[in-house]
C-alpha cells in the first residue's frame, strides 16, 4: 500500500478545518459575537517557535482578508515562515512586509524571518497573510484554520479567530 505524504495528510485535514470553520463559525450558544472583544492570546507551538496573537480582522472585501500573528522564537536558530495555507480562501500568501500596492496589484510571497532568541509581529503596518479568493464571508465570530510551514520547525495548524472591525487586536492596540 502507498504511503501518503504528511504534508498531504496536514492540507487536507487543513482545508476540512478551515471549511468547518468558515461554515460553523464559533459564535457563542447565546447569540452572536459582536466582534467587539478582542480573543485571549493563546499560543501554538511547533519546535521552538510559538504563535500568538492571530486574528483576521472582519474584511470589508467579499474577496480578501488578512490574517496577523506573533511569531517568538525561544531556540537558538533563525527560523522563517515560509508559506501559509487556509481553506476559507483560494491563494494563501505571506507577505513579509506591506508594501504599498495598487488596486489589482499583487505582490509576491515573501517569508518571514524570525531570529534566534526574537519576537516578530505582523501587524497592519508591517506584514500580514493574505487569504485571496473567499469562499464564504467572514464576520466577526467567526474561526478559520490556518497551517504554517517554518523552513525548520515545520509545521502548525492553528485557529483564527474573525474580529470586528472596531475590536481592539490581540496583543495591543496597533496590532
């Protein structure tokens, strides 16, 4: 019997998240979420690397939405985030900084460099994962998985939760 690769099995279980995610949402039992508080900053953690942090804010785009996070590296070896994959979207692309583009202007996958012993935030201001091509809206409430490939610690799945647009970030005001 052919063995299948793990990084297939990772997409896979990935995109039956992020679906489930984007479909389900993870409103509250008691109503919806007004999108008005900002989630706790719980971290996930692969190799030496931990993320927190991580939301998308409510996109006024039926078509993109950005994803921000905190990578802290406690080992003793640079690490970069190399590509990022979520179900609720066509394309998932890191963008290491936020140049400024145009309208209809894409710009091109750039990793993320986390240095031994450092703390690295993309923020509005300084880089985010660009989910392209939504296959359903995202409201705040809502949770989507998303995987991220490191260049050496591998892999993680973790859950993004939707925030209003006039939430504050997790982890700070301007994040």
């Amino acid at each position: 019997m052919p063995r299948v690769p793990a990084g297939l099995v990772a997409a896979a279980v990935a995109v039956l998240l992020g679906v489930g995610g984007l479909v389900a949402g993870a409103r509250e039992q008691d109503g919806p979420d007004t999108g008005t508080t900002a989630p706790a900053a719980v971290g996930s953690t692969v190799g030496d690397l931990t993320v927190t942090d991580v939301y998308i804010r409510q996109p006024l785009s039926p078509e993109v939405a950005s994803a921000y996070l905190t990578l802290r590296n406690d080992g003793d070896a640079a690490d970069a985030l190399v590509s990022a994959y979520c179900g609720a979207a066509r394309t998932t692309t890191v963008h290491g900084d936020s140049a400024a583009m145009g309208p209809g202007e894409t710009a091109e996958q750039s990793p993320v460099a986390v240095p031994a012993g450092s703390v690295v935030s993309l923020t509005p201001a300084k880089g985010h994962i660009m989910l392209d091509g939504l296959t359903g809206p995202l409201v705040a409430g809502d949770t989507v998985s998303l995987l991220l490939r490191f260049e050496k610690a591998g892999q993680v799945l973790v859950d993004v939760p939707v925030i209003g647009t006039d939430a504050p970030a997790p982890g700070g005001p301007t994040s």
